[in-house]
C-alpha cells in the first residue's frame, strides 16, 4: 500500500513539474516568411496607427511569431538573423511582450516565449493612456551582457540604438505585412519596466512598439 502511495505521489509531483515547465515557455509557431505584399508595397504603406485606433481585437500567436521574428529571429542558420548585429554578433537588445495574460521575453535561438510574469502591466509600461489599448507591447531593452564585447559606453549605447531602429523598423514592416497596426513609443515609465520586467543592473529600456489591430 506504501509502495502504491509512494508511486501515486512521484506521478503527481512528474506532471505537476511537466506542466509547470510548459506554463514557462511557449514555442512559437512558425513565422510567415513567404506571401503577404512586397517589400515596397510595405515601404509605401508604412505608418504609425494613431494612438486611439487600435481595436480590442488580440494578435493570433501566427502573427505574434511572425513580428517578434522579423523583429529579431534568425534567417540564416544559427548565425544570421533578420536585423545587422555588429561584428555579427547575437542580439544585444532583448525584446520583452507585454500581452493580457502577462510578461514575456523572446527567446530568438528557440524562437519561444519565456515567462516573466502572469501580470498583465500593459496599463504600466507607457505614459500615454492609449499604450494599454495595443494587443501587444514590445519593450525593448539593452542587454549589458551581450554589449559587453564592445569597448566604451557611447559605442554600447550607439550599436544598442542602431539595432532598436532596425528591430523595430522591420516592425512595422511586418506589421504592414500582417494588416496590422503598429506604434513606435519613446514615452515610457521606466521605473515600472524595470519592476515589472524584472530587470537587472544595466538593462535599459530603450522603447515601446505597439502592435495590434
Ligand atoms: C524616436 C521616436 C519616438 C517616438 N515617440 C513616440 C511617443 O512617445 N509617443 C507617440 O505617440 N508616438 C511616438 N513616436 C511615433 C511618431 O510620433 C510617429 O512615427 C510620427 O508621428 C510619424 O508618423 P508615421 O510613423 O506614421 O510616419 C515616436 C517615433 C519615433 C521614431
């Protein structure tokens, strides 16, 4: 009877830890890397949705993985990625997801989600009040670690910002793309990021980019 008890709490305790994992991280499905308009259709109808025009409508998670890729993922084996990397370095920003059901950091290599938190903080992150009304937030932010192989502050500054604009230029083209909205925001509550996020010692957030419909 022991020994049945013994085995009935081991199975209990294996699920309990494989769910618990699974509630961590989300695979992504694959992005969309074929089809959609062309490249200069895109350039042409690119443009920032006013701030109170995003609708309640959610981002499905194809389109979601089809954003965070062109926002970083790779494009070209286990070295190449959507975005210019100095020195053809991994990325140096990481991107966080801020959605209704919590917080969330891209994982490019595994092209999944990382949970931070079960908190929704959309209504947190940004000054303007319409922030909260985007499906999803992108938070980018500066990784020291992965800034650390570049010499002085001003370059690790630079090369961060250089990325953020390509990050979230091929936003807004994707966005385009998917016939979503998209929004660059440099107004933000930056000591509500870093609690929110989570963040460590010289991790910076840089900007919001709103996607939604
Ligand atoms: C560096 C930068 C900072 C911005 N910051 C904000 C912001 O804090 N709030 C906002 O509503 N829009 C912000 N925007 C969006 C701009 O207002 C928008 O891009 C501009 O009005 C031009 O519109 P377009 O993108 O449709 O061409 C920012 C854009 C950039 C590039």
């Amino acid at each position: 009877m022991a020994f049945f008890r013994f085995v009935s709490f081991a199975l209990a305790v294996f699920f309990l830890s494989q769910s618990l994992a699974l509630a961590d991280d989300l695979k992504l499905p694959p992005p969309k890397t074929e089809g959609g308009v062309g490249i200069f259709e895109a350039l042409k109808k690119r443009s920032s949705v006013a701030g109170g025009d995003f609708s309640p409508a959610e981002l499905s998670n194809e389109e979601l993985s089809t954003i965070l890729w062109a926002a970083s993922g790779l494009n070209r084996g286990e070295q190449g990625w959507t975005v210019p990397m100095a020195m053809g370095r991994p990325p140096y920003c990481k991107i966080y997801v801020a959605a209704k059901d919590g917080v969330w950091l891209y994982d490019w290599a595994n092209h999944a989600l990382k949970e931070v938190s079960k908190d929704n903080v959309k209504a947190l992150v940004g000054s303007q009040a319409f922030v909260r009304r985007a499906s999803h937030i992108l938070i980018i932010v500066s990784d020291p670690l992965g800034l650390s192989t570049f010499s002085d502050p001003a370059t690790q500054d630079e090369f961060a910002f250089v990325l953020t604009g390509a990050m979230t230029q091929n936003v807004y083209l994707a966005a385009t793309g998917l016939n979503l909205g998209a929004r660059y925001i440099h107004d933000m509550r930056i000591p509500e990021i870093v609690s929110s996020l989570k963040l460590g010692p010289g991790e910076k957030p840089i900007c919001l980019m709103l996607v939604g419909k």
